[in-house]
C-alpha cells in the first residue's frame, strides 16, 4: 500500500478531515475563522457566479 493511500485510510478511520490541496486547506482556515469571530454567512452559489 503506497504511503499516501495508507494516510488517507488511517485519517477516515479515525475520522480526521484531510485535504489533498492547499487551496483546499485554504478554504477550510478561512472557514473557521470565519466561523471563530461570528461573521460565517451561507449563500448559494448562484450569489458567486451570478
């Protein structure tokens, strides 16, 4: 089993969120800062690509 597919394993068994990119990753940090000061809004995508 290669070392990449053996980590994503051992994350989703212990169910720990990975993420395969660093905008990825990106996305999430600014989630949960966004989440942390009380400013995380939800709207539909159509608002993005409108």
């Amino acid at each position: 089993m290669s070392e990449t597919k053996s980590l994503r394993r051992a994350t989703l068994m212990q169910k720990v969120p990975y993420y395969t990119t660093l905008s990825g990753m990106a996305a999430v940090a600014e989630a949960i800062a966004a989440l942390k000061a009380g400013s995380l809004e939800v709207r539909p995508l159509q608002e993005y690509f409108a």
